[in-house]
C-alpha cells in the first residue's frame, strides 16, 4: 500500500495556475469585504446605537456615556406618530398590486408586432432612469392645489376646480399611490416583457391544438410561466415600498397635513437629522428592518406553492 494512503497528495500548481488562484481569492474577497462594511457593520453599529440616547456629540465616547438598554424600543411601541408612519407606509404598499397588474397588461401590449412600440418602451422607462427628486418636483406641481397641470385639466372639462391633492390627509395617500405606480410602472413592463419573450410558443400551439381560447392560454400558460417575474418584482417593490422617503420630502412640507403622508423612515429622517435623537432613529431602523426581513423570509417560504419554471 502507497505510504501516502488516506492522504490527497497535494498537487504543485504551475505559475499561471497560481495567478489565476490570487485573482480568484480577490475576486472572490471583493462583495465580502463590501458586505462588511457596507452591511454588516452598519448593521450591528445601529443596532448598537439604538441602545443609546446618543446624539453624535462627543463621538462614541459620547455613546458610551449614553447607554439606555432597550428604552428606546419600549418608548417606540407606546409612541402614536411611529404607528401613524407604519400605517401609512403600508398604506402605500396598496400600489405594488396596482402597478404589477398593470405592468403586465402593458407588457402583454408591447408584445405585439404594432407600429411605434419601441418608442412606447422607451417612453415608459423614462421616469425609471430619472432622477426621483426631479419628477417628484414636477409631481408636486401638476398636483398643486391653485395652479397644477391636474386641476387645469380638471376644470377644462368639467368647470370645476379641482380638489387639493396633497392638501387633504386622504387624497394625499391617493396622489402618493399614484406617483409611486408611475415612477415604477417602467420597471415592471420591462420585466414582463423579458418574461414573456422567454416563454416558448410552441406551449401556444399545443394550447391552440387543444382548442384552448385565450383566457385559457393566459390563465394556465402565461400567468403560471411569468410567475419567477412576479416574484421578483413583489419582492424589490415590497422592499423599495418600505423605503419611501424621497417622494415625501420634496412634495410635502413637513410630512404633509396631520402627518398624513410622512412613512416610517421620513419619520426615522426627521428624529435623526432634524431632532438629532440617533439612538431613538437607530430603534426605528432596525424595527423596519426587522419588518423588511420577516415578509421578505415570509415570501421566500411559500415561493414553493405559487411560482412555476419552465422545465
């Protein structure tokens, strides 16, 4: 029996094959150590802070010195404006649904051999790619209350003027929703689009073979085959949903009337930069992150139930 039995002998590498082995290891170094630092690190540094009642002055020394436990948390759960955000925010998630059924219909549409549809395309990506606080300040003027491209409209059909969208605690959630289904209605046709393309048509024929009408088709054939995509985006959007704050800060003042449009991290802004309370913003974050993490954790585990691959 060889004296190297039950051991691998280890083979020489040549000198391309260690390069390539260095390269390899850095490659493979690069999004962990940017996990660490950009994940992680905040991560644990927040949650850290919101044990505090720091308010960033004196540096972490100034932390140290500020040590409350879980007071912040405590103080959290019995604060009315903190649950008000929450409310809100989920409030607005009502557009995700919206913005997906109609994400698809539009997709299905541009599927079609029809004249002009890649300007069609290109016209609905646009507010993807520009900038959010430049289409939120146009946002906020075709809602104006006096002057706005919606109230002008408005009163050239009906002869009436309009209702003030973000001046009223209800329309403002409505005209909010309406925004946030604009601004990523792109995204949505974009996926589907590459969704739909990647279903193969002879699946159509055999239908057709079978006698199958076209609701049959889109109800056991297109919605199954499209339902990775629509994993997907539920699960960016349900993210980006409670992330709102751009929107809300360029076209409201101060949250809006009553508070009525502020969302969980405009309110989390507000208490760190504004009242300067970091521990307090920190106990906020990481509730939402928390949030963030068990729908997305929810989502993942019944994925098995509902979403479909082509074999």
């Amino acid at each position: 029996m060889n004296n190297v039995s039950g051991k691998r002998k280890k083979m020489k590498l040549s000198a391309m094959a260690k390069r390539e082995e260095k390269w390899a290891l850095i490659f493979v170094a690069a999004p962990v150590i940017g996990f660490l630092l950009f994940m992680a690190y905040p991560i644990i540094f927040a949650f850290f802070t919101s044990l505090t009642t720091w308010n960033g002055a004196k540096g972490l020394a100034g932390m140290l010195d500020r040590f409350c436990g879980f007071d912040n948390y405590i103080k959290l759960f019995g604060d009315a404006k903190f649950w008000k955000t929450l409310l809100t925010t989920t409030i607005y998630l009502i557009g995700i649904p919206i913005g997906m059924i109609l994400g698809l219909l539009l997709a299905m549409g541009m599927n079609r051999k029809i004249p002009g549809v890649r300007v069609l395309r290109t016209m609905y990506y646009v507010p993807v790619i520009s900038s959010l606080v430049a289409v939120s300040i146009l946002w906020a003027w075709v809602y104006n209350y006096d002057y706005g491209l919606l109230n002008v409209i408005i009163k050239s059909l009906t002869g009436l003027h309009g209702p003030n969208w973000l001046g009223d605690e209800v329309l403002i959630k409505v005209s909010m929703i309406i925004f946030m289904v604009w601004k990523g209605l792109g995204t949505s046709i974009i996926l589907y689009l590459a969704g739909l393309q990647n279903i193969p048509r002879s699946y159509y024929e055999a239908a057709m073979v079978d006698g199958a009408n076209g609701f049959q088709k889109f109800k056991n054939i297109t919605l199954p085959l499209l339902s990775p995509v629509t994993f997907y985006i539920m699960i960016t959007t349900l993210i980006g949903g409670f992330q709102v704050f751009v929107e809300v800060q360029v076209m409201t003042t101060n949250g809006g009337i009553g508070y009525s449009a502020a969302t969980m991290v405009y309110y989390l802004y507000q208490k760190a930069f504004e009242s300067y309370q970091l521990g307090y913003a920190s106990a906020i974050a990481i509730i939402l992150a928390l949030i963030i993490f068990v729908i997305t954790a929810i989502n993942f585990w019944g994925q098995d139930k509902w979403v479909k691959t082509i074999d």
